[in-house]
C-alpha cells in the first residue's frame, strides 16, 4: 500500500514486520481515511479523538522511537510542516499552537509522533506558565533549548518535548 505522491505515481513504502503499528503507512492497521497529506518523510493525520477541532499529527513515514532517530532530510521535512501549520493557525484561526511528543522505550514498537493542537494566544501564555511552576515545584524537570534547530538526544527511556509556537512559519518555536 501508498500513499499518493505529488508527481503522479503513487508512492511505494516498504513493508514492516511491525504490522501491529498503527503508524506504519504499509501495516495493515493504518486508518487511511484519517491520513490528511504525505511528503517523502513524514505525513499528516488526523487523531482518532482529538483535543480540539484542528489537533493533527506529525508521523515518521520511518518507523522510529524518537527524534533522533530521525534523518537530517526528515528533520527538515518535519519543521516545514510545522511552520505551515503555525501559519494556517496564526492567519485562519487567530491562534498560536503546541506541538508536543511523548517517548516511552516499549522494546522497539514505539513509533515517533508529535502532537499538534492550536490554541488561544492567551492559553500559550498560560501553557508556558503551567511549564514553569511544574518545573519550580520539581514535579517534572523542563530544559529550554536555546536553538530551535537542536535535535534532542534526551539520553533516556522516556521524555516529553513541548514546542510554543506564537505567530505564523517565521516565528521559531518560543520558550
């Protein structure tokens, strides 16, 4: 199975021995009527139940657990999506948006994806605050990255990385 490619010729992808994964776009158990775009690296899709209207998601067309587990062309790949996002957000919604991925090492069946959710300005705000006084009272430690373009090697068996993005595609992921 494929997906449709932009040049006319449907996209071949390659079978995996992991057909219990719900994100692998050969795997028997893709729910092909939620898939909104595919690019070379990644694609686009639906939640099956979302946090609000517009939550998307972000998927590896390369069954991987994290971010670095990621090829450079795939990274890229991955942050014009989300500034076309941040875009669509910013102008037809008046919103900025949170992108946010949760690893968690399950022996090799886990499947990268980041999790994408428009949100109120004023909520960012509130977002980023919320981030703050749980990182203040110990209840999970949050780094900032100071270049949006780092890759994250987070050196464990589990993580969560959260983006806010104000503004539209040319505004970088802020605190």
């Amino acid at each position: 199975g494929g997906g449709g490619g932009g040049g006319g010729g449907a996209m071949r992808y390659p079978a995996d021995s992991r057909t219990d994964c719900w994100f692998c776009l050969a795997s028997p158990q893709i729910e092909i009527h939620l898939i909104v775009s595919v690019a070379e690296h990644f694609y686009l899709a639906l939640p099956k139940g979302g946090l609000t209207a517009n939550h998307a998601l972000l998927v590896p067309i390369h069954h991987g657990p994290n971010q670095t587990s990621l090829a450079p062309e795939a990274i890229i790949e991955l942050k014009k999506y989300k500034q076309a996002l941040a875009r669509y957000f910013h102008e037809a919604l008046d919103s900025s948006m949170v992108v946010f991925e949760r690893f968690a090492d399950t022996k090799g069946t886990y499947h990268m994806h980041q999790q994408i959710v428009p949100v109120k300005h004023s909520q960012l705000e509130e977002a980023k605050q919320a981030l703050t006084v749980t990182n203040k009272a110990d209840i999970m430690q949050f780094r900032e990255l100071t270049d949006s373009n780092e890759v994250v090697d987070m050196g464990e068996d589990h993580y969560y990385y959260i983006e806010c993005w104000s503004g539209g595609a040319t505004t970088a992921p802020s605190s």
